[in-house]
C-alpha cells in the first residue's frame, strides 16, 4: 500500500517556534505520524483514498517544550483526527 499524506499547513496559535526549530518541529511531527499510522493503520474509511479539509486539533503546550515534544503531540492529535473524522 503507498500512503501520500499531505499537510498544507498547521497553524499554531499563541505559539512562536523559531526559525531554526521549525525543521526540528516538522521531522518530530512526520515521524510520530509514521509511527502511528504503521502501528495502528489507516482509518478504515480512508482506506480507499479521501480528502480532509481541515483537522481541528488541540495541543497543550508548556513553555521550554521541546520541538519533539511537541511535534509528537500534534502528530499524535493529527492522527486522532484522521481516526474520529469517520
């Protein structure tokens, strides 16, 4: 199967990451939706292909939070998305 995910963009609110980070930030969040869907699979009405407009996602964030930190978290709030949109 070949999966082809695209991510526009996230908007985050509140939330300045600096320049330097967000490389850091986009590999954390590829990576943890990687993980998850390999572990736990595509959504079964995904399953034949389809289009999201938009995934309404909240993420708590701490100051000093990591870049990995939280990158996995909105990875993980993505693929919670993507389970709860059937």
């Amino acid at each position: 199967m070949v999966l082809k995910l695209n991510i526009e963009q996230i908007i985050l609110e509140g939330v300045d990451v600096p320049r330097s980070q967000r490389p850091r930030l986009q590999a954390a969040v590829s990576a943890e939706l990687f993980r998850l869907l390999t572990e736990k699979g595509l959504p079964q009405h995904l399953q034949n292909g389809g289009a999201i407009s938009s995934i309404p996602a909240t993420v708590n964030v701490t100051k000093g939070i990591k870049p990995e930190q939280m990158g996995r978290s909105i990875a993980q709030s993505i693929y919670g998305g993507l389970v709860n949109e059937g």
